[in-house]
C-alpha cells in the first residue's frame, strides 16, 4: 500500500478507535482487543486494508488476530473471521461449477509453458468435467472413470501435433 | 532434533518418536483460495483452519500446517509441493513451498 494511502487509512482508523494511529507499527502497539474491536467497527471494504497493514509486523499481528488465546477476544476474533472469509474467498457456487471452464481457457492452452504449469490442477478433476471440457473445446473423449491422465496426454498430443 | 529422510521408522521409534511438522511459506503467487483448498486436500484440515492457516502464511510469511510422524509429514509435504499452480493466478507456475521440520 502506498504510504499516503497508508497513512490516510490509519487516520481513519485511529478516528474509529479514539487514539492516533500514524503508522502501521502503531497497530503493534495495540492491544488484540483493541485491534479486534477495531475490526468490528470497520465496514468489510477495509478489513484487506487493515490486513495489508498488519503484513510486516511479523507473527504479532496475526495472535493479535487469533485474540492471543484470551476466551474475552474469542467473539470478536472469530467475528473477524468469518467476515474476511466470507469477503477473500470465492463464493461456493463458483466450485460448483466446471473449475476447467473457468481457470483453464483453451486459447491459453496453445502456451504449453503455460499448460504444463496446470498438470497437477487438470488431473485432480472429476472425469465427467475433464470430459465436458475436453468435447466443447478440443473433441476430444470421453475417457473412463480414473482416465485423468490418459486425458491429459491425449490433450497434450493434440496441441503439440498441431 | 533430526532425523534423516532416509532413515527407517520402526513401531517402537514411532512410539517414542520425536514429532515433525510441517511448515508452508508464503509467496505472492497464490491466492487465498488456492491454499484453503490445498490445505483441505492435502492435510485434512477443515475449511475453517485452513483460512486461518491462509491468513498466518500471508501475514507472518509461514504457517504450520500439519503435525505428525517423520513419514506422515513428508507424505503431506510431497503432496503440497506436487499441488502445482494456483490456476486463478495466471502469473502461477508452480506451488507453493512447504517443508518438513523437527517440532
């Protein structure tokens, strides 16, 4: 984060916690409490914000997140929890769908740099997946249950014969 | 504390043997994601520990991800070190870094 970006951010964070913050190493010298009541207070948009500011603090700001093990910051510490999971991670429906159309576009494929790299990723797929990508994409299968690997090579051949 | 690789593990070793961990570093080429679901695949964890798992590395730069027998760990190890790319992140090649260190 760039340091008036910073600095700005720390202001506002000192104004919702009533005490000045000016820079991020003042947040070391913070409580966990008041570092987790200022989390509670903060709309979700900043909590990567007060996350990234906390980077480089080293191991401290992230007990002071877990609440240094204290059973008063539990609440507010699990609190946290969920609501910067529910704002970084991916919503569920997205697993749900094929992983192979979302993350692996065909025309990325011609990169077989690019495509090597995505081995592991394109042999942890389920068949029926690997099948459907492989159909609408390159005609190629279906292959049997427990064929990643077969797929794979017989997609590596096609690119690689082309 | 160490106990080499190659270094056999016999029932009563086990018993007595001295626990290993194993440690997961940070980097800036995978996302939250990635490391939830590599962390439910490769060391059981739930998704819950798994996203705190993920805060740690991104904050302190490693994270403990799993304790265990000498053996265990390498097993969990090897498979986070042969997890690949994160596939959200083009820039992505390869996994993350993981080793196995005495307790």
């Amino acid at each position: 984060m760039p340091d008036e970006l910073a600095a700005r951010t720390l202001a506002y964070f000192g104004r919702v916690l009533g005490r000045r913050l000016a820079v991020p190493g003042d947040l070391r010298d913070l409580t966990s409490h008041d570092l987790l009541t200022l989390a509670d207070r903060i709309p979700d948009g900043f909590l990567p914000a007060l996350v990234g500011l906390l980077k480089g603090l080293g191991p401290a700001g992230f007990e002071k997140l877990l609440g240094e093990h204290e059973e008063e910051n539990r609440e507010l510490s699990d609190r946290f929890f969920q609501r910067y999971h529910a704002l970084v991670l991916e919503p569920v429906h997205v697993e749900e769908s094929n992983p192979l159309e979302i993350w692996l576009p065909p025309q990325a494929c011609q990169d077989l740099a690019f495509l090597s790299s995505r081995q592991a990723f394109f042999l942890r797929q389920e068949i029926r997946n690997i099948n459907e990508w492989l159909s609408r994409n390159f005609q190629l299968g279906p292959f049997p249950a427990d064929a990643q690997l077969e797929a794979w090579n017989a997609l590596w051949s096609r690119l690689t014969s082309a | 504390m160490s106990t080499s690789p190659s270094q056999p593990e016999t029932e009563t070793d086990s018993a007595l043997a001295p626990l290993f961990k194993v440690v997961l570093f940070d980097d800036d080429e995978h996302t939250y994601d990635y490391v939830v679901e590599l962390l439910v695949d490769c060391c059981s964890l739930s998704r819950e520990s798994a996203f705190r798992c993920a805060v740690e590395v991104d904050l302190s730069g490693r994270t403990t991800v799993f304790y265990g027998t000498g053996e265990e760990c390498r097993r969990r190890c090897d498979r986070i070190l042969g997890y690949g790319a994160d596939p959200r992140l083009p820039r992505s090649r390869s996994s993350m870094k993981a080793e196995v260190q005495g307790r």
